[in-house]
C-alpha cells in the first residue's frame, strides 16, 4: 500500500530526475534523512514502519533495535530488498528480511542484549518510495542489562549524536504517552542538536495505553512544554496484534476510528495519526525539494546561455545548401588567415598563457636560438693559431717570411665565413617547423570538414617548403657574397696597426659590469643525497658571476660563483628524471662548487635550456668543443713557434677576430630579415590572395564542404541539449507553482528542555471530560494542572506547569492558528464548532488561559 503521501511526491521527484537525465546529468537533491529517537519500546520502529509501509523491522520486548539501521529507500520498477553485507542475494518476502536483521544483530552483539555501534545497512527497491535515507536507532536506556556495558547509556547517546548531528536530517523524537514528557531524553538529544527546533517533531505514541481517566491533550496541542513543530499523536499495533498479523491498513483504520471516538482528541483528529506525520514529513521533502529549485534553475540557465549563440546558428540549418556551403568556405578560409596572422604578428585577444607560440617562438629562435648556435660554430684558440701559423708557413713557401702575409688573413677568415651556413640554415629549418606547426594550430577550427581541413594543410604546407628553398638559396647567397671580397676597409676593422699592438683576448668582450642579464629557478641536480639531494633555487646572472638564491627574494645568498674560466657542456637526460640538464665547468679543473668540478643545472623543457645557454652567451660563457682535450695537447706537442711567427699570428688572430665579429653582427642582422621576408610574409599573402583559388582548383566545394560524422553528431547533440535544457527549465517552473511550501513555525519557549534536569514540571495527564454530567458548567474541567499542584523549581518565570505558554503572542494568535505546525497555507483555518462526533449534551471545552474565547 505504501504511503500515500510519499507517492505523490514520487512522480515529481522523477520529473526532475528525467528532465536531468535527458541532458545527461544527475539532479543531486540530497533529500533529508529520517532518524527516529526514543527510549526502548517507545514505537520507534513501528513509526519507520508505517512510514515506508512495509512490516519488516523486529517486534517485541525490552531493547530490540540494538545496532543501527540504516534503511536506504530507492526508487524502482520492482520491488526487493538486499543487504549490504550479503549483496548477491535479494530479498522478496519482508518477513525474510525481518529475520536477516535479527540474525545479523545477533552476529555482531551476541543473543544476550548486547549492543553495538556497527550499523546494518538495508537497501530496499520499490515503485512506492522516494530516493530517502531512514535511521532506526536503538532506544535510550539507563540500566544496563545482559552483556550490555555499564555505560550504555552514554554509547547510546554517542551513536545517535552521530547519526542526528547532520543539517539535513530531520528529527522524530518518540515519546510514549505514558511516560512524563519532561523526562523525555529525546527531546533533550534533539535540542543539543537542533537548539532552533526546525528540524524536531515530537511524535506521541502509545496514547491508547494511557490511564483510564487521563489524556494528553494539552501536550498535542502544544500548550504545554512547547515545541516549535509541536507534536503529533500516533497509535501503532500492540504486539497481540503484530503475531496476529494486522496489516498496517487495518492498523491505520484502527488509529483512525480511535481519535474520531475519543472525546479529547476527536476535534483534532485531522491532525493525530500515521497519515498526518507522513503528511508533515512529505511536506518538509517538499520544502527541501523547493528550496534546491533555484539552484538548479541557475545552473540550467547558464548552461542555456552558453548554448543560445552556437544554437542560433544550427536552428535553420540545412546541411546540403550550396549557398550555405560557399559562404562557411569562404567564412572559414577568411578567418584562417586571420588567425594565422593573429599568431604570428601577435594579438591581445585569445592569448595563450601557458606556452609560447606563434611569433614568440619565431623571435626566440632568432634572437637567442640562432645567435646560441652562432657561437657554438666560433674558433677554438689553439686550433686558430695552429691554423694561422700552417697558413702562414705554406704561404711563405721555402722562403722565410719577414712580413705577415695578408693572403693567409684572407684564407682564415673565408673558411669562417664558410662555417656560418650550417647555423644559419638550421635557423630557416627551425622557422620552418613553427610555421608549420602553426599553420596546424589554426586549421584545428576546421576540424568540422576534415577534407577542407586537409587540403588547407597540405596546400599551406606546400607552399612553406617551396619558400623554403628560395630562403635557403637567398642565405647561402648571403654568405658566398660575405666570402667574395674581405672588405678590410670597413670602419669597424683594427687595422694592421692596431692588430699588432693589441693583447690577446681569450674572451669576448663583456657586457656591463654587474648588469643583471637573467633571474629564474634551476635545480641543481648533482648534489648527493648525504648533502640534501637535488634541490631547486633562485639563480641571478650577471656580466661578473653567477649566484644563488633561497628563493626570489634574493635575501639568503647560498653561493656566488665568478664567470672566469668557465664554460658549458650538454649533459644527458637521467634514465627516471624528467628533466633537461646542462652544466658549467672549469676550464682549469677547478672545482667548481665545493667539491663538485662542474655543476648540472636541470630545467624543465629543452627550450628553458636553450634559453639559459643564450644568457650565458651574452655573459661570455661559451659552450665547449667537441674535440677532445687529448687530442688538442697531442697535436699541440708536434707544434712549436719561434718568436717572429708567433708574432704574425698574434696579428692575423686579432685581425680574423675583429673581421668575423663585423660578419656575425651583419649575419645576425640579415638572417630574421631575409626569413620575414620571403618565407613569413610571403606564406601571409599567399594565405590572403590564393589559397581559396588553390582549393577550388585542388576538389569540387561539395566534397570540400562534406561535414564530419562527429560535426553532424555534435550539432544534433547541441539542439537535443537545448531543447531538454527549456523543458527542465519548463518541469522545474511547473513544479515551482504546483507545490506550496509550508513557512517555518514561529519559536516558542522550549526553555523546559533545559531546566528540567531534576523532576517534571507537571504530568500531562489529565481526566478525561466525558466522564463528568452533561450538565456540568464548561469552566469546571475537573483537576486541571496549576501550580497549586506542584512548587515552582526556579523563579517566577520557569514555572510552565500552568496551562498557559508564557511565549504566547496573545489570544488572537490562538484563535488564528488552532495548529501546532502553524497551519500550512494550503490549510485554512478551522471555525470554531463542535465535532459531528461529540454527543449534544457534552458542553464546550474552552482553553484554560482564556475562558471567554470562542469554544472548540
């Protein structure tokens, strides 16, 4: 049969959940979960019962529930229960269930009253429940029985802290009717944890067991100790009843006929029972249901938006138009060369943040690529001299020489020109390849046609590499007219004169003392682990030395190291590190840092390198040579000068020295201008004014323009997406205004919660006031509790064992509002009349607090 309630809900909740779906999301309401807290035998079970309406929890005696169940309800087409402990089998007959929650109890707590905080985890799967969490906790007792522990009580009260403690779960603190309200321990559990009283329904049970002559009136109309939700009386099955298996329909039937017959609660029976407190319940899932609308709302609004643009395009879309197709060919092939020249010549619109690309790498490889590779091809000293003095000796012939023959100055300096090609075409090849890579970056808006995508690239493609050869022809051109005529005449050239009274200088000329030339984070990698490991600081390069820092503060200098006599080497990649190494060494075999003769410092990418190796160009470390030191000192020996020789190529050193710097400052200058000019530009205009006229040329439009299987999918994708978008925006409007939500009820004065530590305020029994006359005045009401009847515990103002609520706003509100859940809107409020049930000669009951109010 299910609950009545909960199956209303269920469909909208599944409107939401498709409405979800269809755009392939999950609608995470996270509905409230139910606990139920209480003393032992205080019908908590059988309220979770009745709520679910299933019969499946164990019955009986003394502490039943002695580990928590963590009842799951998922919506399902079929209904079955199952175990998180034994998943493989499912559950059908809720009497087999019944009996696996009793046997995994005794499992863990033993067959002698024994408890244990391990939770029993129950999924059950039916048409007629809502995706909810239920919680039925052991009852609160005092005394320890069996193999319980002597703290039991607080075990108890831990267990269900944890459980009652989160936001959203919502409260029934069960107390039978039969026991003193002020000494109920879940109400206090339930303060502690929800001191505003949103989430706590007091739930009465047991008031068919009352004492003859007694009722609990004043307690479910919520004037006495007051809750903010107030209370809710239910009558559950006895357990005659439960072994003579009554169905919780006849159970629900029997609850009914009870507060319709019983004279003090039948003017509130519309408000008593299982169907009511399932009604309150539904009603706070409502609420949260609600409250989660907005959020949702504006999630499917800003997917919506974003949508709305690309949408716009497709809605009258017509995939075989030829006019459609002539105008994307010409849109797409327009805005490719846009981009192309974006990416190149720079924009401030769709800047990459994360890499360099496009023209910044190009003016990286000009500027510290090639000049790096420029002085990785310059002269070693002793192969240059030994060079100078074979040249000079084989000029002179037999003859010894007394001048310093210009031809050998002439044959040094055409054989370094001559090694400039390779650095400078392996410049264009570097050029080529981000051209090319480029040229990929941008036909990626293509992606829709991969034919026309594919011809662009091609064609771009062929068009680079035919520029390629031109570029190249042009630089060797270059480099054969450098080599043509020695312009000794050049105003930047020493002279003759000069070369003979210059000193010879091992290094190039520095830049400017303690310029700063670059600062950035390299790790040193070769310190041992004994040491510390490789370890990551902040390095500053200056003209002078090289130092290092703790971090970029530059406060705590670890180390200062001068630049003379050293050099680079390229050391290779560890087989498990990620990292590009390269280090500095001693020319002089020196350490270099501590006990270390050289230094590998480790960047993150190849480039990070290079890039460091070009400021250290600038600061006049040079990269060493190949040749081995061996080799040169074997040579070297075979090799001797007298004085006049040694002078002449003293003066020819000076003299290619300053002729092959005025070369690669010319070199250095022509090189990124010739690469502008007739490769980059020339592929800019040729993207502009002819590749639309190559690609008509190379196949028909139609098959340029066919459109990929994934571009067709993803269209479809997008509409199906915005159409389900606007109707979960539709689904959750509607049930914006299909549902009311219930205000909160105003506070009251549940300060008793707290000040009844000791002894009870008042009983809320009360004799019945049927049993009286018919005649009988309406203010007598027999021994009404008052304070005559018991002494007031703490000041004037917390006595609450007189019938009127000290946080009362007034009369008025009484009259307003006879509901103690503050009377839903959808509930109008009720007249004040007599029920059809009472017999004519029973009088009316007004409240104590006001006698001259109208009559229930």
């Amino acid at each position: 049969m299910g609950n009545r309630g909960m199956e209303e809900l269920i469909p909208l909740v599944n409107k939401l959940q498709d409405a979800f779906s269809s755009i392939g999301q999950s609608c995470h309401l996270d509905l409230p979960q139910i606990a139920v807290v209480g003393g032992q035998s205080a019908g908590k079970s059988s309220v979770l019962e009745n709520f679910v309406g299933r019969d499946f929890l164990p019955r009986g005696s003394g502490i039943v529930t002695r580990r928590p169940l963590i009842l799951q309800l998922i919506f399902s087409k079929t209904e079955y229960a199952e175990f998180l402990h034994c998943k493989s089998k499912k559950f059908t007959d809720f009497d087999e269930v019944r009996q696996e929650i009793e046997a995994e109890t005794d499992r863990v707590t033993g067959t002698n009253k024994g408890i244990s905080p391990v939770p029993i985890n129950l999924r059950v799967y039916s048409p007629h429940v809502l995706n909810l969490t239920l919680i039925d906790l052991p009852g609160i007792t005092k005394v320890p029985v069996g193999d319980q522990p002597p703290d039991i009580e607080y075990q108890i009260k831990d267990m269900i802290l944890q459980f009652i403690s989160r936001e959203s779960s919502l409260i029934l603190a069960v107390t039978p009717a039969n026991m003193d309200l002020a000494n109920s321990d879940a109400l206090k559990l339930a303060k502690e944890v929800d001191p505003q009283g949103l989430r706590t329904i007091g739930v009465i049970t047991k008031l068919d067991l009352m004492d003859e002559g007694t009722d609990a009136r004043d307690v479910l109309e919520n004037k006495l100790l007051p809750l903010r939700r107030g209370y809710i009386g239910v009558v559950n099955r006895s357990q005659k009843d439960i072994e003579g298996k009554k169905d919780i329909r006849a159970a629900l039937a029997a609850e009914r006929k009870f507060f319709l017959s019983h004279p003090a609660y039948r003017h509130m029976a519309d408000r008593m029972g299982t169907p009511h407190l399932q009604k309150t319940l539904n009603q706070q899932l409502t609420n949260h249901i609600r409250e989660s609308l907005p959020t949702l709302r504006s999630k499917l609004q800003s997917q919506l938006l974003s949508l709305e643009k690309e949408v716009e395009e497709y809605k009258n879309f017509r995939p075989d138009d030829p006019t459609r197709k002539t105008k994307a060919l010409l849109q797409m092939v327009q805005q490719f060369g846009v981009d192309f020249e974006k990416r190149i010549e720079g924009s401030g619109d769709q800047v990459d943040t994360l890499e360099l690309s496009g023209g910044a790498r190009i003016n990286r490889i000009f500027h510290e690529r090639f000049p790096f590779e420029l002085v990785k091809m310059e002269f070693d000293e002793k192969d240059l001299r030994r060079e100078i003095s074979y040249a000079i000796k084989n000029i002179h012939g037999v003859r010894t020489g007394l001048f310093t023959p210009d031809l050998a100055f002439e044959a040094i300096v055409k054989k370094q020109v001559v090694k400039l090609k390779e650095p400078c075409l392996k410049c264009v090849d570097l050029v080529i390849q981000e051209l090319i890579s480029t040229v990929r970056q941008c036909t990626s808006k293509l992606s829709s046609y991969p034919r026309l995508r594919e011809e662009t690239e091609r064609i771009v493609t062929t068009y680079i590499r035919e520029r390629e050869g031109r570029t190249k022809d042009q630089i060797l051109l270059l480099i054969d007219i450098e080599q043509s005529y020695i312009n000794t005449n050049h105003e930047d050239f020493i002279g003759f004169a000069n070369a003979q009274q210059r000193s010879t200088q091992l290094n190039k000329k520095r830049a400017i003392p303690n310029q700063v030339i670059r600062r950035g984070w390299l790790t040193i990698n070769n310190i041992s682990l004994m040491k510390g490991g490789s370890k990551e600081y902040w390095f500053v390069l200056t003209a002078e030395s090289l130092s290092w820092y703790k971090d970029e503060e530059e406060k705590e200098k670890k180390y200062m190291l001068p630049l003379d006599n050293l050099k680079i080497r390229d050391v290779e990649k560890g087989f498990m590190s990620n990292k590009h190494v390269f280090a500095i060494f001693n020319t002089e075999q020196r350490n270099v840092y501590k006990d270390l003769r050289q230094i590998e410092l480790a960047c993150d990418s190849q480039e990070d390198v290079d890039s460091w190796k070009a400021s250290f160009l600038r600061a006049g470390v040079y990269p060493e040579k190949d040749q081995a030191e061996n080799e040169d000192g074997a040579q070297e020996n075979t090799f001797s000068m007298d004085p006049q020789l040694e002078r002449q190529v003293e003066t020819i050193r000076n003299l290619v020295d300053s002729y092959v710097a005025i070369i690669n400052k010319s070199i250095r200058d022509l090189m990124p201008k010739t690469i502008m000019h007739l490769m980059i530009n020339n592929t800019k205009a040729f993207i502009h004014h002819e590749l639309l006229a190559y690609l008509y040329s190379s196949a028909d439009q139609s098959s340029l323009m066919e459109e990929s299987a994934e571009q067709a999918q993803r269209r479809d994708d997008m509409l199906r997406m915005y159409h389900a978008l606007k109707e979960a925006l539709n689904i959750i409007g509607d049930i914006s205004t299909s549902t009311v939500s219930t205000p909160v009820p105003p506070p009251v004065d549940d300060t008793w919660l707290q000040n009844t530590s000791g002894h009870s305020p008042t009983p809320q029994r009360r004799p019945v006031s049927s049993v009286h006359p018919p005649g009988r005045p309406p203010a007598v009401r027999g021994p009404t509790p008052g304070p005559p009847l018991i002494p007031v515990p703490v000041g004037p103002t917390a006595s609450f064992s007189a019938p009127p609520i000290p946080s009362r706003p007034g009369p008025q509100s009484v009259f307003a509002n006879n509901d103690p859940f503050s009377a839903p809107p959808q509930i109008p409020s009720r007249p004040a009349r007599i029920p059809p049930g009472i017999p004519p000669g029973v009088p009316r009951r007004p409240p104590p607090s006001a006698p001259a109010r109208p009559f229930f």
